[in-house]
C-alpha cells in the first residue's frame, strides 16, 4: 500500500506519555498547519457516525471526548472493518490490515505507545523465491539484484520520469519503460516484471495497469520501513481501547441517508430509522460508489464522478495453521513463488514470528493472481497456496490445523481491500469524493490523499472530520471507559 502525496488532510502528534492517563491530542492540518476544515452546514447537535472501523471509531471517540452526543452504526457483527484480527486454529491472525506502515510520525504508531501497547518487527528479512517457470529456486544474489531493480531502482527511474515533466502513466507501462531501459536479459525482464506487478498490486490493491505510476512509491508523509511493525495482538489491540465507552449499535446495515434543513435520518435495510445532525460516513469506497447506499438529495455530481474514475480492488489473503512451523528450518520469514504465467504476480507467504503463538503462514494473493482464490472454493484455494508452498520448500507440506481465505473483491460491506488511484488522476479526485454533502461528511482511508490505502489514513481522516464538526485544530481521543 501506498500514498499519493498532498496538502490536504495531515496528523501530527503532541506529545503524550505512554503512562499518562489523559487523552491523546492530535493536532491536523488541512493546507496550513493549524488550519481548521471548511465547516458542514447546520448546528453540530447529535453525530452519527457509520462505520466502526478505525476512521469511524476516531472520530466518533474524538467527538465523544469534546462532549458530543455520538452513535456509531455498524453493518457487521464485529467492530474493526477491514482491520480483521481474528483467531484461527487457536493463532491471532489480521485478515486485513497488518503492518504500522512508515511508524515515523505515524499517528498510529502514537496511539500504540499512549497504549504502552507492544510491537514487534514485520521486516521479514531475505525472502526464499521460487520460480514455476522454471521449477527452480532463484539464487539469493539474483534476489538481491531483484530487489534492487524493484525497490530502488525502479523508483528512482520513476523519480526522474516526473521530475522531467514526464507524463503519468500505469504501472505496468512505467515498469515495461524501465525494464527497457534496463536491457536485461530475458529473464531477468520476466522476473523483474513479475517482482514490479506484485509491488504495484500490492501497494495499489489493483492490477498494475490500473495503478498510476505518479503515486506509487510517494512515501514522503511518513518516515521508516514499509513494512514497519506489527501490534502483539493485531489491529484490535489498537481498535478496541478506542471503541471502549462508545454507543455502537452492530448489525445496521444501512440502506439510505436523507437530509433536509433540521438533519439526516439514517435508514436502515431492515427499516429501522436513527437521526441525528450531522452524518461521518465511514463506508468504503467500492460501497458507495457500487449505489448500495441512497443518498437525498443526490451526492454531487463532481464526487460521483471521481468516486467512479478511480481504483478500488483487493488484496486477500490464504491462512494456513500448521501443529509445527517446518518451514522455520529453511532459516527464512517470507517466500516468493513466482508464476509461469509471466503477466501474473507473485504470491508472497509469511511468518509472523514473533506475534502469534503457533505456527501460522500469511499468503497474500496480488489482484492479477486472485481467480485461484476469489473465485473458485475455499478447498481450492488452499490446494493452490499449498501446491506453491511445497514448490518453494521443495518438500511435502504436513496436513494443516486450520485455514481461512478472505474475499475482500466480494465481501459485501467492503467490495474491496483499499483505494488507489488510476493513471492520470489527481488529488482532486480524492477532494472531490471527500468534501462534505452539507450535512454528510465522509471519512476512511480512500478520504485521505497523502496516504491513500493506509490504516493510518483512515486514523487522520477521522480527526479531519471530528475537526471540521468541532471548529477546532486539533481533538483527544483516549479510553473512554474508564
């Protein structure tokens, strides 16, 4: 994943102790520092806040906080959205979200210590990389090349694209672009552009020609790793210290919003009605923009039309539970298993080591790699991910505890995994589709250009819309329940 850069939407963090017991401040900028959002029409009486994922739960506990009467909708059965810390076969496992991405200056990476909440690190070191092409493994220095072309060079190729006014184009063409210019050898191309298409899908959540090359790699928000650390526990052991105190209501699915001069009423698909002042509509991109929700009156045309121009895929993931972790022998935390179809991503295992208590292997599966696993049966999508891990491990694969498969394209209250932009768009698009409908104001990480696609997004984009309710520059957010 990764993040357009912008002026608009920031969080910075004032400082807070991980053993004081007040609030955490946060302090947004929205194109200067210290400036407040532009206003939403009507007097800020009785919030509702739709969705309680980590965008809706930070505004409505920020709001909370300031002494607003909030409630908080949720269609599913659980808190958290598309951060999805879960058990499985007796593991801790996130379905969704998992890393603190770029930790420097992360506002997550504030509220965990404000938590006193432990972490570990999600770098998983020199990956063991399989070849289906050529049923063999790829040499570690050939790796070591593989990710200089793709992590550094490749960037810096794109870097200089820019600077020279160059035109924005997809990913895949700006790859195609730099393996040209490379002149490798022939398959050294096809690795290179397989290792770019999993980078490029995996960042953009979409196939690598949807994902524009401009934004790809513009991490400057934010400093550190990518893959920074991960929570002991998972995304809940951030999630639900902020969900502590506040009214949520599970199981409302909601079917329309309707405003008028005195507020919205919140209708529900089973026809239970909920009114208030002011909406946060947390919902995910591919929700709105598929028509599951009426809006009266009609959102503008301007944001219709950005919502509708732009990327939103998935990313999803193959969980296998195991009684021991065999493959820890092999001295390495993540693998690659390139495909023999060159025009097909790599599928990428790992072992999170040192934050779950059993032996448990992660398959991320990129968009252009997702009909072994979104379309077909659970039984075959893990036929497939265990044929690759006995491929890459060069050995027979012992029977699994357990297993789940996510299928984010298709999960109704998601249609997707993260938002992105498509060649040839810009940060208005996004400010287009996140301005607010006079009394409805939109929040999650598709809301927030400098990190499009990121849970610390979604966190910054709370704050903005708690801000904007507010008038205020900057808000608490802490445990309200005690």
């Amino acid at each position: 994943m990764c993040s357009p850069a912008s002026a608009a939407a920031r969080t910075t963090i004032q400082g807070a102790s991980m053993t004081t017991p007040k609030p955490l401040t946060l302090t947004g900028t929205f194109d200067d520092a210290g400036a407040i959002p532009p206003p939403a029409e009507g007097v800020v009486e009785k919030v509702i806040v739709i969705g309680a994922g980590i965008a809706g739960l930070t505004a409505a506990n920020a709001l909370r906080h300031a002494g607003v009467d909030v409630v908080v909708l949720e269609a599913r059965d659980r808190i958290g959205g598309r951060l999805w810390t879960t058990r499985i076969g007796g593991v801790t496992v996130d379905l969704g979200g998992s890393w603190i991405h770029h930790p420097i200056g992360n506002p997550l990476t504030a509220w965990a210590d404000h938590l006193g909440l432990e972490r570990f690190s999600g770098d998983p070191g020199m990956p063991l990389v399989w070849d289906r092409a050529t049923r063999a493994r790829v040499d570690d220095a050939d790796v070591v090349r593989l990710d200089l072309w793709s992590e550094e060079r490749f960037p810096a190729f794109l870097d200089a694209h820019f600077a020279a006014g160059g035109q924005d184009m997809s990913t895949l063409e700006a790859a195609e672009a730099y393996v040209a210019a490379e002149d490798l050898p022939a398959r050294d191309r096809t690795l290179t552009m397989q290792a770019l298409r999993a980078s490029a899908e995996g960042e953009g959540g979409h196939y690598a020609e949807n994902v524009s090359a401009r934004w790809l790699h513009d991490f400057t928000e934010f400093g550190g790793p990518n893959l920074g650390p991960m929570a002991v526990g998972g995304y809940r052991s951030l999630l639900a210290p902020l969900a502590e105190g506040l009214d949520i209501t599970l199981g409302f699915e909601v079917a329309s919003l309707a405003q008028d001069g005195d507020g919205v009423t919140v209708t529900a698909t089973d026809g239970r009605t909920v009114t208030g002042s002011h909406v946060v509509c947390t919902v995910p991109l591919g929700v709105v923009r598929a028509g599951h929700i009426d809006f009266d009156p009609p959102l503008p045309d301007a944001t219709s039309a950005a919502m509708a121009a732009n990327t939103f895929s998935s990313m999803e993931k193959v969980v296998l539970v195991f009684a021991e972790p065999f493959w820890r022998e092999t001295g390495h935390r993540c693998f690659f298993v390139l495909p023999d179809d060159p025009d097909e991503a790599a599928s990428v295992f790992w072992d999170y080591l040192d934050g779950y208590d059993n032996a448990a292997l992660v398959c991320t599966v990129f968009r252009s790699a997702d009909q072994h696993t979104v379309d077909v049966s659970d039984d075959e999508a893990v036929a497939w991910v265990r044929d690759g891990l006995a491929e890459v491990l060069g050995r027979d694969i012992p029977p699994h505890v357990d297993r789940a498969v996510t299928r984010w394209r298709d999960d109704p209250y998601a249609l997707g995994s993260y938002a992105h932009l498509e060649p040839g768009r810009t940060a208005a698009d996004i400010e287009a589709w996140s301005a607010p409908h006079r009394r409805i104001l939109f929040a999650g990480e598709h809301t927030d250009v400098p990190r499009l696609g990121m849970a610390d997004a979604a966190m910054t984009s709370g704050v903005r819309e708690a801000k904007r309710l507010l008038r205020r520059p900057q808000v608490e957010i802490g445990r309200l329940g005690r």
